[in-house]
C-alpha cells in the first residue's frame, strides 16, 4: 500500500483503501489510503511548522534543492514515464511527453531569484521611495487529476515551494504512484522535512483539506463539477483558488487546409492520451466542401491506429483508467448515434479485450446541439460536425459554456486572425494539434474550464503562490 509523506517521514494510516488497477490488464497493482480528517490535520500541521522556517530561507538556498531535483528528474526520466504508463495506461511516447512537460516547470521554478524580483520608484513624492516585495501566502494544497500523475503535480508544487510556500498534495487516488515517485525524489534532492506533504485520499479526504484552517490557497485540475465546487467551497473559506476545469475543445479545418498535414494532428488531438485530456480535441468542424474528404481520410487514419498496452512499441491508443470510465465513454457513444450521428468508426468491440480498453470511435453529422457536441467525453471519442463557412464555425465554438482550447488549421492569415481574436477560448492553435503553453506562459482556459484569477504556470503561477507587499518610505 502506498504511503502518506507527512514531515518528512512516510506512514501508513489504518482504515478503507482502494485499489489502483494496470489498466492494460485490470490487474490490482496497489492498494491507497483513504486518509481521513485527522490525517489531513496532520500533514497540514507539518506544513505549518515547517512553513516559517522555509520562507525564511533565502531564494537562492530555496533554489539549490530545486536545481538537485531538476537533475534528479532528468536521471529519473525513464523511470517515470514507465511508472505513468503502468498505472495510467498511456504509451509510453506519451508519458515521456508528459514527464518532459512537468521537468518545463521545474526549470521555470529554478528561476524564482528572477521571478521573485519585486519593483522599486524612488522619489514617487518628494522625499518619498515605494518598493513593492513578493510574500508567500503558506500552505498551498494541490488535488491534481489521474490523467497527468507526473506532469499536473508537477504545474503545482515546484513553484509553490520555491516561491517560500509549503505544500500538502493529495493525489489522484486513481494514480497515485506519481507523486510518491517525485516526493522521494524531492526528498532525496535535499528540501527539509515538511516543506512538501502527501496525503492520500477520495472525494472526502479533498474537502477536508480545501477546507482547513490551514490552508491558504488551493489548486486544482478535474472536471468542470468539481472545479466549480472547489472554488465555491475554498473561496467561502477566504482562501485563493485556482480551479482548472473541463474541457470541450474544437478542430477546425477550412477548405483551404492542408489534409496531409491535418489529419494525422486531428487524429493525435482526438485520440492521444486515449482522449483523457483536458487539451483533447473533440469536435472536427469542417467548413464547406472539405468535409466529405476530411471524414473519409479520419476513418482511414482512425482504423489504422493500433489499440493496446502503452508498454508496447507502436501502439497507438492504450486503456482508459477504470472499467467504470469506459462505460460511461460508451453510453456517449451510444447517445450520439440515438440522437442521429453517423458512425463512422466504432471503438466499443475493442471493450471485450481484456483491460480497460475503447477503440477510437468518430461519429459524423453531429450537430451542435447534441451531447457529443456539448458535453465532455474525456475518451478516444471524435465528433465531426460540418458547417458552411469560418463565421458558423466560430458561432459553435463559443456556444459552450467551457472555453479551454480550440484550433483552427488554415493556409489563410486573415482566417486565422480572425479566428484568434473571436475564438472565445484561453488557448487557440493554429495549425498545430494541441495547443498547449510551455511552462513560461499561464495554461489559460476560459468560461467554465477555470474558476479563479491567476492561471498555473508563468507569472500567473508566480502571482498566485505569492502576496505583493507595498513599502511607502521617507528618511
């Protein structure tokens, strides 16, 4: 069974646990904590205490260790991107990028004696100087989803601690292995005890900590309903919050696109990842008389991906994360089709291997009012709706209530302009697949993917583990 870290040393509570399955199998691996309210009060009660001391500590001496873990990680790559694929699923392309992606914050971290610098006028007034100096807030909590066990604990911690906060994490109970994996290695770079916490734990053991007393602010990645809540709940207890939620991300293609070039990146967009991403693309919009070619070579390029363990060279598309999930990815599918989507592709007889596994699937003629089209999927599920011209295909856009991502592939500056200023989402691509900041800019969803103010990553995420003291002096 997998442990607590909490000061420092690692311990196993008594009570409930859940198992944490290899998906490409249905294997239980594991077996993690459901840790209750007292063991929550205690890992925060050693961030408390470690807290002073480490905000204390001089940037650049908060900085040495983050650079040892930097070097830690790298060493540790494979390492880790064979730990995610064995307890997410994913291929292991894919968890080497996601392992990449995390080590991006932890090199934007390294930088705090930069980041951290504050502002100074002198003589604003006569005789008078204001010096503005950044402050760590104290102990931050992060609940990060299953579908990034590296990566997303990765957007959180690295820079809440290096900013002088520290930290309680509770981990996906689905994929917990990550964490504990980069806390011994965090460990091992040389940060004192209780500076970075872990508690394990379900839906009960994240309230009790967005909640506490304790805690000063919250970050977190998960579906628009719990983003929504944990804002709700952390907010009305005079906390800051950073809540990422779902997603419903748009492709489209206009009849002046390069098909070569754009179908292979609607078919990573939709199916990497086996669709369990937040920058996953959903819906194809194909505009005017590109749409007939645009579905025929999808279905081609879809049949042609290969379904299986991500442990294994040249598969294209792993298990999604329970059995439960696969269901209910399923019932979507079966929606679309009763509300009047063609199918084009069907993924579901891949569900009678063993594991927890769904063929990619891509529906045709869905239009925008299905639930297909509306509603977060998060499998390897691809609908593509057809409409006349750029105008229509921005109006569906930004009819959804989420506003994460979306992307349009154009060989026309003017389109894609005119896109990027009306496409209502908080991270647009063009002609690229996922659009996705590195760790120097703010992950920036909009509508309902985000509740909060300040974004992770980049100077958002500097902003929010800190709090902006004004100095107004005269001699």
């Amino acid at each position: 069974m997998v442990d607590n870290l909490i000061g420092g040393t690692w311990s196993r509570p008594a009570g409930e646990t859940l198992p944490v399955y290899h998906p490409a199998t249905a294997d239980v691996i594991d077996e993690v904590p459901l840790s209750g309210a007292d063991e929550v009060s205690t890992a925060v009660a050693a961030a408390l205490e470690a807290y002073p001391g480490w905000a204390a500590t001089s940037v650049v001496d908060r900085v040495a260790p983050m650079f040892n873990f930097k070097f830690l990680l790298e060493h540790h790559f494979e390492e880790l991107a064979a730990l995610v694929t064995w307890h997410h699923g994913k291929t292991l392309d894919e968890a080497r990028g996601e392992v990449r992606r995390g080590i991006e914050v932890v090199d934007f971290a390294c930088g705090a004696p930069t980041h951290l610098q504050g502002r100074t006028l002198r003589q604003a007034t006569s005789g008078v100087d204001q010096d503005l100096y950044r402050f760590p807030v104290g102990v931050v909590a992060g609940i990060p989803p299953f579908n990034f066990p590296v990566m997303i604990p990765l957007w959180m911690f690295p820079l809440a601690v290096v900013t002088g906060n520290t930290f309680v994490l509770k981990p996906s109970e689905r994929t917990p292995l990550g964490a504990v994996r980069l806390a011994e290695l965090f460990l091992e770079a040389g940060f004192p005890p209780g500076v970075l916490n872990i508690v394990h734990g379900a839906k009960s053991t994240a309230e009790a900590l967005i909640s506490h007393p304790g805690v000063e602010a919250v970050s977190f990645v998960g579906s628009e309903t719990a983003a929504r809540h944990v804002y709700e709940v952390a907010a009305s207890h005079h906390k800051r919050v950073q809540a990422l939620g779902g997603a419903k991300n748009h492709m489209v293609v206009t009849d002046d696109a390069d098909l070569e070039r754009v179908v292979p990146a609607v078919l990573s967009s939709a199916f990497g990842n086996a669709g369990e991403r937040c920058l996953a693309g959903s819906v194809a919009v194909a505009v005017g008389s590109v749409a007939s070619q645009l579905v025929a070579q999808l279905e081609e390029g879809a049949r042609r991906l290969v379904v299986g363990p991500g442990d294994q060279p040249g598969v294209d598309l792993g298990p999604l994360i329970r059995a439960e999930h696969r269901e209910w990815v399923m019932s979507c599918i079966e929606g679309g089709i009763a509300e009047g989507a063609s199918l084009v592709v069907d993924g579901r007889p891949y569900a009678q291997q063993q594991g927890f596994f769904l063929g990619p699937t891509v529906l045709d003629d869905v239009s925008p009012t299905m639930a297909v089209a509306r509603e977060e999927i998060f499998g390897p599920v691809l609908s593509v709706s057809r409409v006349a011209n750029i105008d229509e295909a921005i109006d569906q856009v930004n009819a959804g209530t989420l506003g994460n991502m979306a992307v349009v592939f154009t060989k026309s500056g003017k389109t894609a302009r005119t896109f990027r200023e009306r496409a209502e989402v908080g991270m647009v691509g063009v002609n690229v697949a996922v659009a996705q900041p590195f760790a120097f800019y703010p992950f920036s969803g909009w509508k309902s993917s985000f509740f909060g103010d300040l974004h992770v990553q980049g100077s958002d995420g500097i902003d929010f583990y800190t709090r902006k003291k004004m100095v107004i002096s005269r001699w």
